[in-house]
C-alpha cells in the first residue's frame, strides 16, 4: 500500500510538470488537446450532455459485473498500482439494468450508421448483452470477435477446477447500415498482454488500433465510456480520429495516460514499445476465424 500511494504520488507530480511544459509548447497543442480529452466524470453524466447523433464509433469497456478484483489472484502483488477503489464495479442486481441503460445512451449519440463494440463478461452476462444490444436497436450476432492473449502469464482464479483464460471477447454491433472500412478480417485478435499494466482490464494499444481502423476511417469521432488506462484514446490518435474523448472516474489512471501521451510521438503510441503497425502486421498474419 505504501509502493501504492508513493508511485500515484509521483505520477501526479510529474503529470502535472510535464502537462504545464507542453503547454509552452505550440508544437504540442495536439497532446494537449488529447490529454484534455479524458474527461474525469460520471459516464452516465457525460453521455447526457453529448448531442444525439453525433458519435461514429463507441468503444464500451464497461466494468463487467463479476466481482473482477476478486477473482484476478495476486493483482496487488503484480502491480502495485492497482488500487480497488479506483476501480468501480457494478453489483450483480445492477448489471442489467446499468447496461442497458449504458447502451441506449450510446445509441442515442450515435451517427445513423456507426459501429460499437461492447466487451463483456461472457459468464454469466453474454446472452443478456446480446438480447440488450437487439433490444436498443443494434444489429450483431452471437458470434463473439476474441482478443487472444498470445503470450503468458495466464491466470485462473480457481486453477483446481478451471482453465487459466487466455482470451477476453467482445460484440461488434452496428446502427444503420454501417459497413466495415477494412473488410475480409478476421475475428481472431492475437497480442500479448500489457507488460506493465495501470488498470486491471488494460488491453494493448496495438490491438485497440487495429479495431479501431476496422471500424473508422481518419477523422472519425470516438466516444468511449469508461476510459480506464486511456488506451482507446491514443489507438484513435494512432488511426487519425482527432475527434475522440470519454469519461472516467479515478486520477490516478488519468496521470498515468497522460505520460503516456507526453512520452511517445503522437500517432505513433505503443504498450510494447516499439511501432504499432509492427505488432498489426503480426496479428494480421493471423487467419483463423474463431467463433465462440
């Protein structure tokens, strides 16, 4: 706890120093202006001040209503900047109801033909999702897309009994008659994980890109919901959205997406370390379409 709070200390130090230096600089409006676009707020509140029709792409990663902390063993041993009450769950009870309510919103500000994907926690909400989404008005399938975790650590909260997962999978739901922008992909996404997570449920932003540019053409405008790492964000920077902001509720994660936004060149973000595009190439290589 005291790694903890000393490291959420530090990063808002130098948040706040590097975000004043850039401000200086004319070079790095476009930083400025990104970092400006994660909102600390209510998402709920901040999608009802967002005019209706206006979003072409949602990228929803909602908290998944399964207790997720308590089932991810040793994640405050594996990172010490975990902090639970940065992350805010959904009580079971509430769940339906939360994204429902969740998803008409995103309806209601999306363009006549536009895309949202939807993460999920396929045990137990992938049914209830799936009748939401048609419920709304969405068009999807049961066919889930899979984001494939290609290297280890895998975890099992209950390794007696269960497999560790190796994959998180998501809806792809369209509004109108929206088509895909980068046509005959497959379903299967494979990246290794972060290596150095700040938020439990961090994806990579190489795989982040590559669903963006599915979905998106360069000045497309982006709304995610729950930001949490801020990820989405810089893959919308990576693809040429300059239009692209969401909501969410911890600081701490907001300093750490905004060294991330100072300390690589914008457009060319990465969790890896290296170019995006690299990691792309090698997902693309990827031909196994994997229904669930």
């Amino acid at each position: 706890m005291l790694r903890l709070i000393q490291e959420n200390m530090i990063k808002s130090e130098l948040s706040s120093r590097a975000t004043t230096e850039i401000m200086s600089k004319p070079e790095n409006r476009v930083k400025q202006q990104l970092i400006d676009s994660y909102i600390i707020g209510d998402a709920f509140e901040g999608l009802a001040k967002i005019q209706s029709g206006v979003i072409q792409y949602v990228e929803a990663d909602p908290p998944y209503g399964i207790h997720l902390l308590s089932r991810m063993r040793g994640f405050q041993s594996d990172r010490a900047t975990f902090a639970a009450e940065d992350y805010h769950e959904v009580k079971e009870k509430d769940y339906e109801e939360f994204l429902g309510t969740m998803l008409s919103e995103c309806y209601r500000v999306m363009t006549k033909n536009s895309w949202l994907t939807l993460w999920i926690g396929i045990d137990p909400w992938a049914e209830v999702a799936y009748q939401l989404l048609l419920k709304t008005g969405f068009k999807t399938n049961r066919v889930f897309a899979i984001w494939h975790k290609a290297k280890p650590p895998y975890h099992s909260s209950q390794p007696h009994t269960h497999l560790a997962s190796a994959y998180d999978a998501f809806y792809y739901a369209r509004k109108g008659d929206a088509t895909l922008f980068r046509q005959g992909q497959p379903n299967l996404f494979s990246y290794p994980q972060v290596p150095r997570k700040e938020h439990p449920t961090e994806k990579p932003i190489e795989l982040l890109t590559h669903m963006t540019s599915l979905f998106t053409l360069p000045g497309c405008t982006v709304l995610v919901p729950f930001l949490g790492s801020g990820n989405t964000l810089l893959a919308a920077a990576n693809c040429g959205c300059q239009a692209a902001s969401g909501f969410d509720l911890a600081v701490n994660y907001k300093n750490a997406f905004n060294l991330k936004v100072l300390g690589q060149i914008y457009g060319q973000y990465s969790s890896y370390g290296g170019n995006y595009a690299d990691a792309e190439r090698m997902a693309a290589a990827t031909s196994t379409a994997v229904g669930a």
